[in-house]
C-alpha cells in the first residue's frame, strides 16, 4: 500500500479489481460459448431494471483459486473495488444500463455473492469473520420498514463556498472535518448536496437460530442483519433464510455521541 499526496493507493486491492474484471469478462461454463457467462447476466440486470450484479462465487473459486481466497478472506477490505470491477464491465458491455439507471450517471453497480460453500450458523459467527465473506442461515423474526441511508454525501461549505465530495458516513450522519479551502477555516457549518450525495434503501432485519440449531437447555442466539439496495422487502417473518455478506462490528452511536447528539439520536430512534 502506497501513498502519493496524502491518499493512500491499494495496491492489492487494485489487482484484486482488475483480475475480478478479467474474472467477468472471460468466465464461461462452454468453451464453445460465444459470449462470457456474465454478459447474460448485463442482459437480465437490463431487462429487470436492477442495478445489481449476481455472481455464482463456484465460478470465481474454478477461476481463480488466489481471487476467491482473497474476496472470502478479505471482502470488507475489497468490495467498493469489486463493485468498480462491475461498473467497469459494464460500461464496457453495455453503457445503456448505467445511463438508463434513474437518469443518474454516477449510479453504482452493486455485486452480490451467492452459492458460497461456507455456510455458517448464528452461533458459529465469531470475531475471526469479522471482514470475511459469509454465509449465515436462520429464520427472520422481524423487519424494520424501509429508510433511505447516506452513503456518500457532498458538503457544501458555507463559509467560502468550497464542495468537499464523497464523505464516507460512518454509522452516523457524518459531516467534512475540514474544508478543503487552504484558507477557510470552517469545521462546522455545511450544507448537505442531495443532488451530489449517493443515497440507499435500507433496513434492518433480526434473525435467530433455527429450533434445530439451538443445544438443549440453550436460549436462541439472534443477530441484526442490515439489507440495502433492492434486497430490501424481500424477507419476511417466519422466513427461514440464508444471507450472504460480511460481518462488522458498530459501535454503540449513543455512548460516543455528546449530551445534546444522544438527545437527537433518541428522537430519530423513536
């Protein structure tokens, strides 16, 4: 990992991007097979309207044996660039998706892992998978209604005027630290640019083990899963489900926040 004028180049993860590239756009199940297998799947992703691509991870594990490791060992790590990998390819294939995607041209292609032969249960999830690629079974006992998420906003400053882009949010609503002015001195007066932000859909889901998987004289373990994009809606309670993507660890919002934040946080909570 290098750095050039304060940013830092992942050096790693832009060979995992451009291999998963090669991955997409030469994968076939036929040698004989004119077109890749993934092509087809620009098609569907066209004909439904999504802005998501699935990906059969046995295909990445007979592709590349150092690719799949490094995606199931490190996917919190690579996925914006696996995502790019996809954007890439399908600018490439078929620019119309993008173009077409909610008359937004900065619109992101999702990815989504599926048939990962790992599948694990509540209880197995441990903080060694923090980061890693997973799958986990259960049955979803509730669900959240569906909210928008900042993911990336674009501040306005409203000292000098200055646009600071693509903040991360980080579990909470997250403004710039600085202004990117040399010379503006601002740290707290911003104005949010909807226009310019990246916003998802969003909800929460609680998940527990299964009556099969519970020990005797044990109570059932349960876990928060957060859905975005257009997963959102799709499980219901009652639904036993396996869900696939990485485990994080979010810190308690209300026990950082100051008196006056904890105030505000409890409202939107509410």
């Amino acid at each position: 990992m290098e750095t050039f004028s304060g940013c830092f180049v992942d050096d790693k993860a832009i060979r995992v991007e451009n291999i998963f590239l090669d991955f997409l756009k030469s994968f076939r199940l036929d040698p004989r097979m004119g077109e890749s297998y993934y092509e087809s799947e620009i098609q569907a992703m066209e004909a439904n309207g999504s802005s998501t691509m699935y990906i059969d991870f046995s295909h990445v594990m007979l592709y590349n044996d150092i690719l799949q490791k490094a995606i199931a060992d490190e996917y919190l790590r690579f996925e914006p660039y696996l995502k790019n990998a996809c954007k890439r390819f399908v600018m490439e294939q078929n620019p119309t998706v993008i173009a077409e995607a909610d008359d937004n041209p900065n619109k992101d292609i999702n990815v989504a892992f599926f048939n990962i032969p790992f599948t694990k249960r509540l209880r197995e999830l441990t903080t060694a998978e923090i980061g890693k690629l997973v799958s986990v079974t259960g049955v979803v006992t509730r669900t959240s209604e569906v909210r928008p998420e900042l993911l990336q906003g674009s501040f306005k400053c409203l000292e000098c005027g200055s646009v600071v882009k693509n903040v991360e949010q980080q579990f909470k609503y997250t403004e710039p630290t600085t202004c990117v002015s040399a010379t503006c001195l601002n740290r707290t007066k911003w104005a949010l640019l909807r226009q310019e932000s990246k916003f998802a859909d969003w909800q929460r889901v609680r998940v527990q083990e299964t009556s099969k998987e519970i020990p005797a004289g044990s109570l059932p373990r349960s876990l928060d899963v957060i859905l975005r994009h257009e997963i959102v809606e799709l499980a219901r309670a009652g639904d036993a489900v396996v869900f696939t993507g990485t485990v994080v660890v979010i810190p308690d919002i209300l026990a950082l926040a100051s008196p006056g934040e904890r105030a505000e946080c409890r409202r939107e909570a509410s």
